[in-house]
C-alpha cells in the first residue's frame, strides 16, 4: 500500500448475493490497495468466483455496496469499469485463429468507441503489455498454438493493455505445470510491486498462496471466515473449519516460505 494514497482502490461493505433463493455471498466487507496481491482462498463453493464478478460489476449485489476509487461502482459503465479493472477469468475460449498481437490489442477496446480504429498509441501501450509478460516474441503465432503458460500470460498481457489499476485474477495457475504456476504468480507479484497494481487473485493451492499473496481472504459457506496476513489465515484451526482437515502448518527450513502439512480428514 502506499504511504501517499492510503485510500483503498476497492471497498465493500457487507455485499450480499443471493441467486434463487440461496445466499451465495453474505455481509462481505473489504479493501483492496495499491501494490497489493490479496489472494481469495475457500474450499470449492466457497464464493471465490462469485466475489470476483461482483466486484467486476459483472453481477449486482442484493445489497451493501461496492466502492471503486471512492465512488460507487453502480455509478459506472461497463465501459468505465473496464478502464478500472482488467479481469482474467478462468475459463477462456480462445479457439478462434486470432494473433497473440491481436489478442493483447483487444484489451484496447474499453478506450476506443465503437467503431474508432487502433491508434499507433494503443499498439505502443499493445506492445509494452507484451514485454512486461514476455510475450512479445508470440507476436505472431495463432493463440490456440500456445501451451498453457504462454497463453495466461496473453490473457494477462490482454487485462494489462486496458490500463487497469486493478486485476481481478480467477484461478490464475489452474490446469498449469508447477513451473507456469511459480512463473505466472511471481508475473502478478511483479505487475503489484513494481507498477503498483492492486490484485485480487482466487487460489486453489494454499502454499502457492500463502508464498506469493500480501493477505488471504479465507471465504466458507459465503461468508469471511478469516482474513490476514498467510500465517494469521493458514493455521491448523481456520483449515480444519473450513477445509476440513487436520494440519500442521511450518516454515520450510531452506526458503522459509509457509508450507502445510495434511495430516487426516477432520476428527468430529
């Protein structure tokens, strides 16, 4: 977070979402800052995926209130909430024969009408996308060519080419090679320390949460359970109410990075 603008990129105050008849998310209350990872973790149906298309405006909310750069994000198009947050879901069809450089342009669309053409600005902005997610050298390949890797990194390259002050992450290593993954987390740790993006990223894996996210939302049932720094939310208590298993959570001897042990189903 910067000393210089405290303020928070994005706040929610007790949202609810409620889709026929079931409460999907209950009374969540949150803040998302400048130069932070916030990584969104639960067990499956926890809410993860529906947090993150409220707060992208893809879904209204029953009620409370979300607040995008002090102002109410209801109060803004689609359009304007594009040029705010860059969403990276986690399903894509990319089966069409379009371009990476094509692709990455397209995250252009929010700052041009309807049918404005590309400017040799937006193709500086395409290309700079490009090279802060090393994917300039696909320029020219066809996007349904690329290994799993290479194509999260165009979709981030994408979100980064609408400018955003905000991304908005869906499981972003799903279906990955532990190499991807480190690769594609340590690009978002990046993109938040050295640009100062905020993100909010929805995680399966724990560890990989708590090495590269500054805080963790733990959602179960829709509702927070718990949210902190990794070490407060990843103890052996939060994990077995909400998990459902007996761990031992320890800090690896050669990195000192956060790891958990699962030891046993949870003992009713």
């Amino acid at each position: 977070m910067s000393d210089s603008d405290p303020s928070p990129l994005l706040k929610t105050d007790q949202i609810n979402c409620r889709l026929e008849g079931r409460d999907l998310l209950r009374d969540i209350s949150l803040s998302v800052f400048r130069g932070e990872l916030v990584g969104l973790i639960g067990p499956n149906g926890a809410g993860k995926t529906t947090l993150l298309k409220l707060i992208n405006g893809l879904w209204p909310v029953d009620r409370g209130r979300i607040t995008l750069l002090d102002k109410p994000l209801k109060h803004y198009s689609v359009r304007q909430v594009a040029r705010v947050i860059a969403h990276v879901p986690q399903i894509t069809a990319l089966d069409f024969s379009f371009t990476v450089q094509q692709i990455v342009l397209m995250g252009r669309n929010p700052h041009l009408s309807r049918f404005e053409l590309e400017t040799e600005h937006d193709r500086q902005i395409t290309e700079h996308a490009m090279q802060r997610t090393n994917t300039l050298h696909l320029a020219g390949r066809l996007i349904n060519t690329l290994s799993g890797g290479e194509r999260q990194r165009v979709l981030i390259a994408r979100a980064l080419a609408q400018e955003p002050q905000l991304l908005l992450l869906d499981e972003p290593t799903a279906n990955l090679d532990i190499q991807h993954q480190l690769e594609i987390l340590g690009l978002v740790c990046d993109l938040t320390c050295r640009d100062g993006l905020g993100a909010v990223a929805a995680v399966h894996d724990l560890e990989l949460a708590a090495r590269f996210c500054d805080r963790l939302i733990l959602l179960h049932q829709g509702i927070i359970h718990t949210m902190g720094t990794p070490a407060e939310v990843l103890t052996s208590e939060h994990l077995r109410l909400t998990y459902g298993v007996e761990t031992q959570p320890y800090a690896d001897p050669n990195t000192g990075y956060l790891r958990l042990s699962i030891l046993a189903p949870r003992k009713d």
